[in-house]
C-alpha cells in the first residue's frame, strides 16, 4: 500500500465538513495527511526533530487553506504541492540544497569501518537502523529539485505527472529530473553499499560499532520494527541497478508521525477556533 492511498480515500464530504470546523472531519485530514508528509520531510531535511516541526507547518499551512482548494486538482496533489513548498522554505530554506557531496560521503564510510566484523543476527534491528539512516543521508547529497523528484516518485510513489504538477513541471522535465536523481544515487551505492550490490566493501555490520560509539545510532530509540535487511539484500540481488535502487529505498518502513506531535497541531488548530484560511 502507498503512502498516499490514506489521501486518496479522502471524499469530498470530508474537505467540505473540515473547511466549516467540524472537528472529527479535521481529525480525519489530519490522520490521512500526515504519514506522507512526514515521510516527505524526512526525506528532505534527514532528521525527525527538523522533519516533525515541518510536518507540523505542513498541516497547518493545508487545514487553514482548505478553503482555497477548488478543486480543479487531485486533493492529494493540491496539499502535497502545499507541502512540498512548506518542506522547501522551511528554516530559510534547508532543504534546497545539498548538505554535502556524493565524494565527501563516500569518504565518510570509509572512516570507522570495522573490515573484521561480522554480521550477528542478535543485531539485526540494529542493522536495519542503521541502513535507513545511510539511505536518508545519502539522499542529502542531492540538491532539493532532485531530492524532492526522488521522494515524490519512488519513496511516495506518485505517477509522473501528478508529481510533475506538484512540483510545477512538464511530465518530461519531472522524469528527466528523477532519472538524473536515481542515476546519482545508483551510481554511488553500486560502488559502495553492499546492501545494494553484493560484495561492496560498505556494510552495516562494519559500520555499525562506530555508529553507535559515535551516538549516530541509539540502540534505544529505533525507529524500525522489522529486520528484513538479509531477505532485501536478496530481493534486490535479481534487480538490475537502477531498480535495485528504487528497491532499497521503497525497503524502509514507513513511520507515523509522533501522536503528541499531532496534537500540538490539533491543539494550535482549535485554539484559534478556526480551520480555514
């Protein structure tokens, strides 16, 4: 299931009763819209304190605007293009450029690698963890116009030319643009991630001890759930490079905005008792 399919089940009654205050209909938007958006911001900014706060303008900026929305677009396309520029303005920008570069990454995995590790199934979330951190990092090394075509495409999975709407283009400027992104990426992780193409000398299990001496990896807050990462390595193994790239990322859990995040938005919502722009 997409990400975006919480959106799409959205009727019309639904925007209609949020945009005259009725609180269970906001609620309802509420809950449709914020796992993909803050899967967006993640994706964009690598970091879940910047990607919550930016989740949180996102819904605001959709809820109190709702009654600008007429329709002529998909509702799903509307507020993801509202969010996509909150992502992209947000803190002056941070998300517009690239963080570092491919070569600068590639360096950094070479440092604190651990070549005489070996992978234990006892540290399997572990490892799990830490290959979706790489993966988000790494997508810092695109600039935002790439990332966000990236994002959009393959980890939201929107067709082409509504993510080409979204982002104000003509369908073949987006997929010119997302086949760059992809190609970028391919190129790095079929030369250095093993996850990715077997026998690379960049692996989980050797980078692992320095990610968690260096606090990037806290063996108490793990985000995922399920430690696939072997049964990933094998899905992907059949794949050629370029979906072997879509895979890897499309391999990631998911994860639901924080609840309390949600009711901050909830409570600045009702607090200035009303909904709509």
């Amino acid at each position: 299931m997409s990400l975006t399919e919480s959106i799409d089940a959205l009727g019309p009654d639904a925007i209609h009763r949020a945009v005259h205050g009725d609180r269970a209909a906001v609620d309802e938007l509420l809950r449709a819209l914020q796992r993909p958006f803050y899967n967006l911001a993640l994706r964009m900014l690598g970091n879940r304190s910047e990607a919550e706060d930016a989740t949180q303008e996102c819904l605001l900026r959709v809820i109190t605007h709702l009654s600008s929305y007429r329709g002529e677009a998909k509702f799903k396309t509307w507020a993801t293009r509202v969010a996509v520029n909150v992502i992209l303005d947000f803190r002056s920008g941070l998300a517009r450029n690239a963080r570092t570069t491919f070569d600068t990454f590639a360096q950094m995995l070479e440092k604190g690698r651990d070549n005489s590790a070996i992978e234990r199934p006892e540290d399997a979330l572990l490892l799990k963890q830490a290959k979706t951190q790489c993966c988000r990092a790494l997508l810092q090394c695109l600039d935002g116009d790439h990332r966000v075509a990236f994002v959009l495409g393959q980890i939201l999975e929107f067709e082409a030319a509504d993510a080409a709407e979204i982002l104000g283009l003509q369908a073949a400027a987006y997929r010119k643009r997302l086949s760059r992104a992809r190609a970028e990426l391919t190129d790095i992780l079929s030369r250095e991630c093993s996850v990715h193409t077997a026998g690379r000398a960049c692996a989980c299990h050797r980078k692992l001890g320095g990610a968690i001496a260096s606090g990037r990896l806290d063996p108490n807050r793990l985000e995922v759930q399920i430690a696939d990462l072997a049964q990933l390595r094998t899905r992907l193994s059949v794949l050629d490079q370029e979906h072997r790239t879509d895979g890897l990322y499309q391999g990631d859990e998911q994860p639901d905005l924080r609840e309390q995040v949600l009711d901050s938005v909830r409570g600045a919502l009702f607090d200035v008792g009303t909904v709509t722009s």
